[in-house]
C-alpha cells in the first residue's frame, strides 16, 4: 500500500509527489528530488486512501478553479497543503507539503530578530515576507504571527490554504479563514475583516491589484498588515506591486506603499553543508535612508545600493548574509551562489 511505503520516508521528505500513472517521488531534507524506482505506480486508489475527504469532489474542485486547486488536508493526523491538478492530458497530479504542527519560535529561525522585533512593536503598516516556492515564507509568517499572538490583540487571517494554526489558548482573539472555503477571494476576504475590529491582518499573498489596494488601505487606517510575495529581492517587491496596477496609477500606488511598509524581508532556503538540512539566508529593507524616497520618486534601481549602505537601519543585502554563512562553513561556495540573484557580485565577496 502507498502510504505505507510512504511513512517509513516520513522523516526525510518534505513534498510528496504523486502523479497517476507514475512512481511517488519526495523531496528530502536537504531539498534534493528523489524517485521511488521500488514503489509501484501512483492510482486514483491511492489518492483515494491518502485523501479520502478530499477526492470525492477533488474532480469537480480542479475543473471550478480551472485545472488546479490547493487545499489542507490531514492524513494520519499529518497536516499538508495539497496542490491538485490536472496535466500530460488530463491526468490527476498531487503535490503535498508537510506543515509542522509546531510553530518554530522566531530565534530558531536565523532570522535578525532586531529588527523583526521592530516590526512586531508597531500597530500600522506593512511588512512583506517575500521569496520563491519553499523559502519557508510561511514558517516565518506563522512565527512573527504566533509571537503577537502572546498580546492582546484582534488578529484575523486570510490565507489559500490555512496552514499553521496559530494558538487559541493566548492573550490575543484570533480568526483564520480560507480563501475559497471562508471567503471567495483575498480581496472580498479583507474587506469583510475591516469589519471584524481587527488589529493585526495576515493576507497569505497579493496577487493582483484589488487585494495590494485593499492591504495598503488597511494599512493607512491603523492596522499592521503582513502579506508574501513570491519575490526573490526587496527591490523586485516594489516592482511587483507597482507592475500590478496601470501606468497612470502607478505613482499614487507607489507613494502610498512609500508610505506604509515597515520593511521587506526576502529570503531563501540554501541546502546545509553537511547536506542534513537548509539554512535560511535573508535580505531586509526598511523604509529608512534613502529608501522611501526613492520609491516615491519612482527610483527603484537604486534601492539595492540604498539597502547595501543601510546597515545602521538593519538592512543587508543577500549576498553579505550568503557570504557570511559561507564564512562561517554553514553553506558552500556553490550554494551560495546558486542561491543568489547576483552571483557575479558575490564571487567577490566570498
């Protein structure tokens, strides 16, 4: 049977692929795919047993979201974030995503926890957790979430699928709902939660205009607001929200933004030296410096050396924490510069 075969690699893979048709394969922990030559073919029996709340309409939910929907699911009291689809002609396609049960606390991270502090101190703006598919962009949200959730205050979440749950049984009131199932749409989903008296919002990504618009409004009027986007630079997250608008709206959008973010955290998940794990290396813009002006002013090419000369605000560049982490033998060469959006600029550094 596939899962059991599957749970003895319970403790070395991260996402499960599984295709009709095709053998299982798994990503291990340090992010590297492996295939399952032993294990027979993936069949809708199989997804069936490993799904069974899920599959009885999975059919009908790819078609309404046209080819693909994500969802939670839990198996075997295993929590996952479920991606289903169809390809290579209609065939079922499932990745699945262990979430821990267990928010990891913000000083496991490796994260600058300075000036995530100063984040989590404030009552309004924004800040961006960015970064590319398996960045750990939603660990480190829960995380910054789960440690406001010690305060007294109303937090409401909006995300596609819920993954952490964050804690109940703390000082603060909180409501988690799911786009799709809770709420049609990131956008609808903010408007309602303007309503619910909330302090703190958590919108699990932007990706369109309505949704940027909505989170800068609540932003302007009193609340702290976290989203991610799927960005590998601090500068390329100003660029991606500006892109989301017209031309004849992109300067008002990039003032308001100049206005209200705290700061952009962009980050990366690099395989470990001694290949047993990852190792997150990260990127932090502040509004601090030269930085807010130059994102009003339209100057987003600047922001790199903006950032690079903005450590008294905490800011850092990637390329100084992957050299660093090289440095201190935790990454190698080859890593880090895989894992850079300016390689040619760190051989340099490193």
């Amino acid at each position: 049977m596939l899962w059991t075969y599957l749970k003895d690699r319970a403790l070395v893979y991260s996402d499960l692929h599984l295709t009709i048709g095709e053998r299982p394969a798994y990503r291990d922990r340090a992010g590297r795919i492996v295939k399952c030559p032993e294990a027979e073919p993936i069949t809708a029996e199989d997804i069936a047993v490993l799904l069974p709340e899920d599959t009885s309409s999975l059919t009908a939910l790819i078609e309404t979201h046209e080819g693909e929907a994500n969802f939670a699911a839990t198996v075997d009291g295993v929590r996952y974030r479920v991606n289903a689809s169809w390809h290579d002609g209609r065939r079922l396609g499932v990745v699945m995503r262990r979430v821990n049960d267990t928010i990891p606390p913000l000083n496991e991270l490796g994260l600058p926890l300075d000036i995530i502090n100063t984040f989590l101190a404030r009552s309004s703006g924004i800040v961006q957790i960015t970064g590319a598919t398996g960045s750990g962009k939603s660990t480190t949200m829960a995380a910054m979430i789960a440690t406001l959730c010690r305060e007294p205050v109303r937090i409401v979440t909006l995300e596609d699928p819920i993954e952490y749950l964050l804690p109940r049984d703390q000082a603060a009131v909180v409501t988690q709902r799911e786009v799709g199932h809770d709420t049609p749409s990131f956008s609808l989903g903010i408007r309602a939660a303007m309503r619910q008296d909330p302090d703190i919002l958590v919108i699990g990504e932007v990706r369109d205009a309505e949704t940027a618009e909505a989170a800068l409004q609540a932003a302007d009027t009193g609340h702290l607001v976290f989203t991610t986007a799927h960005t590998r630079s601090a500068a390329r997250t100003v660029e991606r929200i500006q892109n989301l608008f017209p031309a004849e709206r992109q300067g008002t959008i990039l003032g308001q933004f100049a206005d209200a973010f705290l700061g952009v955290i962009s980050q990366v998940l690099v395989p470990s030296a001694d290949g047993q794990g990852k190792v997150l290396a990260y990127e932090v813009m502040t509004p601090d410096g030269g930085v807010a002006a130059n994102i009003r002013k339209n100057r987003i090419e600047q922001l790199n050396n903006d950032i690079d000369s903005g450590g008294q605000w905490g800011m850092v560049k990637l390329n100084k924490t992957l050299a660093r982490l090289v440095r201190e033998g935790r990454i190698t060469k080859a890593d880090a510069l895989g894992a850079s959006y300016e390689p040619q600029t760190l051989k340099r550094e490193i």
